[in-house]
C-alpha cells in the first residue's frame, strides 16, 4: 500500500480541475453499440432523420461514434460551475456503521436543485437547441427529476419548456410540479387531450395514470407538430451518456489526485444515463488495457431489463415513433407493478451499456425494493444524506460489497454513483416507515408476454 | 482596488481551514446583552435553574459572556465534515442579471438533507446532551428545518428525539414529518393531548392549527416531567448564535483568503440564529476598530420583532415556562397572520442582536412576502438554487442593495446568508406561481395589543 495523502471526507476538485471535454467512451470500444434505426424503414437512422427529432448537434453527438472527446462549450461550462465540480465523498460515517475494511466513495450528484445528475445533460440539450435558434423543446418526465432539470436548464437559456409528466405522478409529487412551474415551464399530465397519441390511449384505457413510454410519445408527438421545437429525452441515448461522462470524469480526477484505485464502481441502471456516465472514463482506462475493475449495475428485481431482458431492436417509446435501439430491453409496453415505487421504471437500458453488459465487461444484479429502502435509511442515518430511491439501489450494493469485505477481510475500494436526494420521494419512504411497503418480481409467464411483443428486425 | 486572485463561483474551504472553535461575539461586546431571568423570581437565571432545562453544558454556554472563543469538540468538527464548509458562493450569474457593478457573495448553508444552517446548532446540542447522558431530548418544530435537524443530530449520537410539530405544518408537511420518522423521531402535532398545556390549549382553542410559542411549551413541559430528557431550541438562544457562528467564521475566511472586504452583511431574521452566527465574527471585527460594515437584518412585515417591538424582558414561549429574555418583542403571544407564508413567524429576537440593534451596530428593514417570492424565484432561476423562503427575505435586500449600486454606479462588495433551500415550501411558491399569495401587514393597533401583554419586570 502506497502512501497516500489524508483523504478528506469530501474531495472538491478546483473549477480549474474540471473537465472541459465530454468522453465519447464508445469511440475506444472496438465493436460498437448496433446504430439506431429508422422505426419505418428500419435502415440506421440518418442525421437527418435524427435531426426531424433532436437538435441536429445532439444528433451528431449520438452518431458519433469516433471522436473520443468532445468539448463542452463555454456556456455550459459556465453553468456546471454553478454546480459542479460534485464532491466525490468518502463514506467514513458508512464503513464504521459496517465495522469494514473496505474503503467506501461515492460521487454525490444531489446538490442541486433539480436534486439529480439530470442537470448534467439537461444543460447541454438546452444549449443545443437555443445555438439552433428554436423556440423550446419538449419532453416527459415521470418522478420529475428530469422535468426539473431540463426547466432549470431552459430558464437559464430562456427557452420555452413544455413538459409531459406521467399523470400519477403529476397527482403524487404536487411539489416538483411547482419547482417545474417556479422555472417556466408548463407541465401537463400524461396521457393529455392536447396530442393524438395520448387521445388514443385515453380512449384505450380511461382513467388510466399513464407511463414513461406513453409520455415520451406525446412529447415527441408535440415536438414534431410544433414548430421551433425539439424533443429531448433524459436518458437511453448516448448523446446523454455522453453529457454523463463529466461524472466518471470528475470521480477519476479525485481518485487520481489522491492516488486512489478503485475496485469496484457501481451505479443504479434505469436507463442508464448515470451508470454510463460513472463508468465511461474507467471502461475506458480498462479497454486500453490500463486498468481492470468491476462494473455493477443494479436494476430492480421489479424492472430487470438487463438480467432478463432480451438483447433486442425495440422502441423507446409506447407511441414506437422515435427510432428503434438495440438494447437490453423488457418490450415498450413493459410496466412496473404499481407497488414499485423505487424509479428506474425504464423498460430497456442504453445501446452502448447494453453492448458492454452483452460483452462481460459489466456485471448486473437486481435487488428488491424493501432491501433498498432499508439501504437508504441506514445510508441516511449514518452519512447524513437522504438518498433518492434510485440511487439506493447502488447504496444496496455497495454495502452488500462492503460487508462481504468484512467476512474476508479484503480492503477493496468500493466507488458508487449517489445520484441525488429523495426530498420529493416521501411517500415511498411513508411507506417504509409504515412497514407497508412491498416486493414484487415479475414471473417468467410475464417477462415472455412482455418480451413477445418485441418488433421483428432483420 | 487590489489585485485579486480570480474568484470562483463556489469558494470551498479545505477541511483544514475549518473552525476549530466557535466565536463567542458577547465577550467582545462592551455593553452586554441582558441576562435572562426566571420567569417566577424575575431574578437572573442561574446555571442551576438553566440546568434544569437546558443540558449543563449548553446552561453554561448560554450564561458564558466572557470567553471568546469556545472550542468545538472533535464529535462534532467530524459531523461537520459531513457537510461543511458550505461553500460561499459568488454570483456572478445574480450580478449579470440585474446589471449592478456590486459584487455578491452568498453563504448557502442548504447542502445538507435538514435543508437550512440549523444543523449546525442541532449536532451542537445532541452531543451535549449525550455526553450528559441523557436519553433523549425535546423540541418543537413549525415549517419542520429545525425538527429535521435535530432528528439527523440525534439519530447520528443514537438519542431519542421528540418533536413537537405545529399542527398545521404537521398537515401541509407530511414529507418533513416523514424525514423526521425516517431519522428516527417520534412527531407529534402540537397541542397534544401528551402534555398538561396542550390540554389546556385545545379545551380553550378546540380545533387550532397550534402555533411555535405553543409547541415550544410543550417540549418544554415532556423535557421537564421525564426522566432523562432535556429540552432544546434552534434559535433564539445565545447558545444557538454561538453554534452558528461557524457560518460567519468560514465566510470570513474565505473572503480572507481571496482578499474580499465586504460593505453590506445581510441576513434574514426570525428568532436571530442565522444572522447572529453569520455576522458575529464581522461585528467583532468592527468592534475592536478593524472594520466598518453595514449589517442589516431583514424581517416579514407580517412579523416585525425588530422594526416594530419594543426592546423589553418577555417570555420566550406561549406557556410562559421558559426563561424571560431581553429582546426586541412583539409579545408572546403575537401571531403573524394567517396568509403569512414565508417563516420567520417568532414574536422576538435573540438578546445578543436586540442589544446590537439597540446600539446602533445593526439596522433592520422589513419587507412584503410578495415580494420577497418575487426576489425568490428570479434568483432560483438565474442562480440555480431553489431558496427557502426564509433565505429570500435577505436575497431580496440584497439585490435592491446591488440595484441602488447599478443607480449610483458604486461598486460595492454585498454578502448575504441563503440559509436553505425551499423543497419543502412548495405550497408557498404554489400560491406564488397562481398569483394567489397576498401581504398583510399589522396595524399600529394590532401592535400596540400584542405589547400590551408584555410581562412588567422591574
């Protein structure tokens, strides 16, 4: 064991420390995550096509599948600093309470007021779309962690934002509503009578409390019937995993300052924005040959598309009008049972996580929700900060890491991704608290319904 | 003007740089504030009496006007750690908008899960009350920051914790509630059936929503009538001042180390914690002739102790168990109206900061809650941070400060506390956001009957 500096208990980098480019990791990979496809004609979507959709500049960066660094422009620079640099923490208060060897980092992304890393991207797609001169964009956003963000990004920019939020959360989470509200934007809940697709589905299901996918179709739907306006999506893509980088970067500068490797990087994998952000510059290091670690992702044992889902071409979208991906996915219609209540309600997992996960170079498992929860008020009570629901799920596995440490008495370096704070999820924790909250896990008879409905892709 | 290093947006101080010890301004103060007085003998409180409701050492820090400098122990510097320093933060994003050569700085003291500064104070007096081997403590919470805190301050010393919660906080806020369950605390909505004055309170009031003054007599009478129990509070106490002055002692450091001297200190002022902690190390600097400052405390128009009290001994809650203080009051009794949404609602002011407002040392302004949510969602959406309310109040001095710098072409340093974040203040920003929120300020009439009721002391 090598010297090392005394660690604080949070690293700050300098703002001089930040990172000034984006790391493309898919660039260094030598087979790459399968192109989107047009959902017509199902031939790779064109930068044209992909520009009738997104702003063509986030269109590049999704084809971009060479350069490895990309600069972040001054503007968006500006406002990360208003933010960022993120601490990386060191989890004394958490190896104590686990009486563990090992040494506990996580990457805290909540000091925000968007409350998660969403703002990374938000800020960037936001940016895109004022450089190319429209009027404002749409998009959806189910607990509201996305919403938030992208209406802070468009405040700062003065853009307008028309943002679709899942009905049941618009019902349920009051409060974020009005934080979208506080900056601008107007929120409708999802499925709505302003665009066709969700007309049908309320036709289709009356009464119903919508979902992600059905909202990503109004709001594409609303983009491309509107003019000046784009959509944007806070996860599944890599032009978002791509923005994300500035994690994994920032985490690698703090680890490296202090001489720190890590053994094991874990995040929480809805769509994968955050997981691919973390670990870009590290799968990176690996894949030069420079460095070998261990990649977990955790998914929900109530949304498990990684571990079993199929590898597949499918929509992103219910209303199946944005381009298909190739991606580890449950099938577009694929929903959580309603008693889950922990995020990462996505139903496939970013293409380029999907090709590493296909090719071993990560790892994933689920855990269930009441294990979670129990997680985050432990992390809570011992580390002070009241973690988001989905970020739990990597805290589950950390500390299941840290005390499998403790039983062989390795010194591993365990770094997981804290993806931001719960303040809007207090209702999942009412029900933690009042011991009514439970598990489910899809039955095999469910995931092949789901997964029958896939499209055939030659 | 000197050269200066080019300042950051978020000056971090490094764990190092930290206060090693609270500063204590009473001792440099000339003229002391008044001491408190048993509220039957009307004599000065002795350490004895203090004791009986107050932990011993925090008795002692209370009646201590002597020493300086009171060392912070390394149970509580290591809590810090967690979530201190708390970065001061320059706004250039703020300064740009509203076009003033003024430089402003501001203290956030929101990055930790209780949202606002009262962390620093509630850690303070867990750790007392634990090394006095106490069971459990006592208080009383109204919008629920103070609750929050002390729940997290508690659960991290494993001490039982029993908040008393106004009623109708208790019911607007059911995610404060729950974080307080989620860091262990027992909350009941106050009055209770659970104490001899809550009764006596509901059979006089049926159906109240309950006020602090209230709340704070029955955490008071459940500290004093078990065995174990303590009682403490979050603000008003000198005590309290001296825990905060971590806010001032790091934000003078850090101007320290960038060369900055501020002309305006500004802090909101409810019962004074923030303000004392944030001014006190900038008053005794002025104090012993090495500075000239302007320091101004900014309070509801709904509840103006400073600007509209008179400077008497009063009870410092409802009951009228607790000491008597010199203070700036507007009576115990004094309740802000119903429409008064923006915090700050305690009747009087900590002893220290009435005695430097009486002085001359401090001036004190009032402002419109409408307002001052005005002043709060133009900053959440220049700078990022959504404010708690009670933090707008100085945001919004601040910027008419730098606005009179835009007229006069002066390019003055303003410094100002944002002691938290306002996540949990939605249905405020709620009626803001429908244009619903109204002002109201007292009649010279409705004063004079709050002071009516002042207790006559010699």
């Amino acid at each position: 064991m090598s010297v090392q500096k005394e660690i604080p208990y949070k690293i700050y980098l300098e703002e001089s420390e930040m990172p000034t480019a984006w790391y493309n990791l898919r660039a260094d990979m030598q087979k790459k995550p399968a192109p989107m496809l047009n959902p017509q004609t199902h031939q790779p979507a064109t930068l044209d096509e992909l520009s009738e959709v997104f702003c063509r500049e986030l269109a590049e960066q999704e084809l971009n599948v060479t350069d490895p660094y990309i600069p972040i422009p001054e503007e968006i620079r500006s406002f990360y600093k208003m933010y960022r640099p993120a601490p990386l923490v060191r989890a004394y208060c958490l190896e104590k309470y686990l009486d563990t060897p090992a040494h506990i980092y996580y990457k805290f992304e909540g000091n925000n007021t968007s409350g998660s890393h969403k703002l990374n991207s938000a800020i960037a797609q936001a940016y895109y779309a004022k450089k190319q001169g429209l009027k404002g964009v749409t998009t959806e956003t189910g607990a509201g962690q996305w919403g938030t963000a992208l209406s802070m990004a468009c405040s700062y920019f003065d853009l307008d934002c028309k943002v679709f939020m899942v009905k049941v959360s618009y019902e349920q989470k009051p409060f974020r509503r009005e934080v979208m509200r506080t900056y601008g934007a107007s929120v409708t809940p999802s499925p709505s009578e302003t665009t066709a697709i969700g007309r049908k589905i309320l036709e289709a299901h009356p009464g119903t409390g919508g979902s992600l996918g059905c909202a990503v179709s109004e709001a594409v739907e609303c983009a491309t019937s509107t003019e000046g306006y784009r959509y944007v999506l806070g996860s599944v893509l890599n032009q978002v995993t791509l923005h994300q980088s500035v994690i994994g970067l920032e985490t690698k500068a703090a680890l490296d300052k202090y001489g720190v490797k890590a053994d094991i990087i874990i995040g929480c994998a809805g769509g994968g924005s955050n997981l691919g952000g973390l670990i870009a510059p590290f799968v990176g290091e690996q894949l030069r040959g420079e460095a070998n670690y261990r990649f977990i992702a955790v998914e929900p044992a109530s949304c498990p598309s990684l571990t079993r889902g199929k590898y597949a071409y499918d929509y992103c979208d219910t209303g199946m009008i944005c381009p298909l991906a190739k991606m580890y996915t449950l099938g577009c219609d694929y929903i959580p049972a309603p008693n889950h209540a922990g995020g990462l309600r996505y139903h496939g997992m970013n293409s380029m996580l999907s090709e590493l996960y296909d090719q071993g170079i990560m790892e994933a498992t689920t855990v269930k929700q009441t294990e979670v929860f129990q997680a985050a008020v432990e992390f809570a009570r011992v580390e002070g900060i009241l973690p988001a629901p989905e970020s739990s799920h990597a805290i589950r596995v950390a500390m299941d890491e840290a005390l499998k440490c403790k039983e062989t008495g390795e010194k591993k370096t365990i770094v997981f991704g804290l993806t931001g704070t719960g303040y809007f999820d207090m209702y999942a924790y009412e029900k933690h608290n009042n011991g009514t909250l439970t598990d489910y896990i899809p039955t095999d008879e469910e995931i092949a319904a789901a997964l029958a409905k896939l499209p055939e892709v030659e």
